[in-house]
C-alpha cells in the first residue's frame, strides 16, 4: 500500500502523516519516513485507523473525525477536527500487547504478501519440506523438493521407499540421512495412523518422526488453515529487541505471542516477522536506520 502525503500535514522531524487505503467511512493513516529512498511506499513509522464523519467540500484532508482506533487499548477513543493529523496524536504502543499489534499493522504493510517460501502443492508435501527445513535454507530444500516429490508425491509411496534411494536425493542438505530416516517413518505414521493424510491436532503432528512444535505450527496455518504461530530463530530474536518477551524457549516465547496476535493471523505474523529479520533485523547487522518499527523498538541503535 502506498501512502499519500496529506496537504497541511505537518512535518516532524523528516516525517509526515498520509493516508493509506480508505475503507467505507474509515481510513488509514501512517507517517511516512521521508528519508527513505521509497517514499510512502508501505514505510510508515506508525499506523492508526479513523472514522471520518465529516469532510469540507473542496477540502479533502479537511475532515471531523470522529474516533481514532488506539492500538494500545483496542478501542476507539475520541478523535477530532481539522487535518487530523499530528504525529503527536500518534502514541507509542507501551504494552508488549500494543507493541505486537503495531509491528502486525506495519509489517502487514510492508510484507502484503506473507507467503511460505517452502515450495509445496499438498499438505503432506509442506510437512516433508519443513521437516527437510532444520538447518537447511529454503532455497537449499526447495532445490532437492522437486526431485524428491516426482520420486514419492505421496505418503503411499514414501511410506515404501528405499532409504538408501531417499539419502541421494536430499544429500545437499545438512543431516541428510537422519532427516531421510524421518520423512520416511513419517510416512509410515501417517499412513498406519491418519490414513496417510496429514492430521491437524497440534498433539498428533509432534507426535510424527522429525516434527517439533514449530514445524506442526507451520503445517496448520500455511496448509491447513488453522491457528499457528512458527517460532523460528527470527521470530524468536524479534520478539525479545521488540520487547514482547523476555522469554528464550521457542515454546515458552510461542505461548506469550498467541494471545497477542488474534488466532487467525499468527501464521502470517510469523512469515513476516521471518521476513522482517531476513531483510532488515538481521542478527548481526540490524538496519533500525531503514527499519518501518524502529519509533518504538526499545533495542533501535
Ligand atoms: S529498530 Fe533495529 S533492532 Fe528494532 S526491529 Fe528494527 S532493525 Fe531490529
């Protein structure tokens, strides 16, 4: 989404408020970063959303607003008159809760697209390629998928395969041969016990061999439609520079974000918190200086 400068906004240290998409009588509104080389394009420091009751003929960033959504408390609070625009309006998320919010608002905006770069067609097909996944890159696995699906694109056929035949088709990936004993006896599971589907209950995924919490996580909400919040290395560092944790167990950290992120969206807030810190938070070389939520990450440098 790209935002739009508004006339008469005022400016505040190189930021400016514009408006992003315009839905019924609400809009939204963000700062845009004007020393960022893409200028209004989904580089916004803060989000909100207003009702607009009243707009002057001739005038249209003059507006009533009625009510301004706060993040923090998830209620409308009051809004006001006049470009209703001030940055000063705009509150830092203090919570953990409103900081989460915030960072799925703005990196929504930044990553529209959350998809899954595990390159699969089925179910079953994602569960093999995320178990494939430890210590591997997507690009890595996605290079020996392929091959290996062509081979056994199902848990029929994977079920009766050779193990020695599997090795070679995943031996570019790091523990080729314990992962290939893996999908194998995964297969089998999933056959002598879910009649070779892919099950959903989070109990019956990490009972599978190869399959941890994070890759049932990834399973239920990218192939199955249901709540999942993947807490990888990324999501992990993330949530403890954005203050919404102190936690250091993936499971522990997994069990404070879900009340944070409402249960239809977690999948996606970790495909974009992953995103997030492959191309701007990344771990050794953080870029606050580009970064869409560094006017509230308590670790900016
Ligand atoms: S401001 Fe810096 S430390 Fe905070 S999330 Fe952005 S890149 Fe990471």
């Amino acid at each position: 989404m790209k935002y739009t400068p508004l006339d008469g906004a005022s400016k505040e240290s190189n930021r400016v408020v514009g408006v992003g998409g315009h839905r019924g009588n609400e809009r939204t509104v963000g700062t845009i970063d004007l020393t960022h080389p893409r200028i209004g394009e989904a580089i916004v420091a803060e989000v909100r959303t207003e009702r607009v009751v009243e707009q002057m003929p001739g005038h249209p960033d003059d507006l009533v607003i009625s009510s301004i959504f706060d993040s923090n408390s998830e209620h409308w609070g009051p809004g006001g008159s006049g470009v209703a625009t001030s940055l000063a309006g705009m509150a830092r998320p203090r919570t953990p809760k409103g900081r989460a919010r915030r960072v799925h608002e703005l990196l929504a905006l930044e990553y529209p697209e959350a998809i899954c770069e595990l390159d699969h067609e089925t179910p079953f097909q994602l569960l093999i390629a995320t178990i494939l996944s430890a210590q591997a890159t997507d690009v890595g696995v996605n290079k020996v998928t392929p091959g290996l699906f062509a081979r056994f694109p199902d848990a029929e056929s994977l079920a009766e395969a050779d193990l020695d035949e599997v090795e070679q088709l995943i031996s570019s990936l790091g523990l080729f041969r314990n992962k290939a004993k893996n999908i194998v006896s995964c297969a089998q599971q999933l056959l002598d016990r879910h009649d070779g589907e892919v099950p959903g209950p989070m109990k019956d995924l990490v009972a599978l061999a190869g399959v941890g919490r994070k890759t049932a996580n990834v399973v239920r909400s990218v192939a199955l439609g249901l709540p999942g919040l993947p807490v990888d290395t990324h999501v992990l560092r993330l949530s403890r520079l954005l203050g919404l944790t102190d936690e250091t167990d993936p499971v522990k950290v997994e069990t404070a974000l879900n009340p944070m992120v409402p249960a239809a969206e977690r999948g996606e807030f970790s495909l974009r918190m992953i995103l997030h810190g492959r191309r701007v938070c990344i771990a050794r070389r953080p870029l606050c200086g580009e970064c869409s939520l560094a006017s509230f990450c308590p670790s900016v440098r």
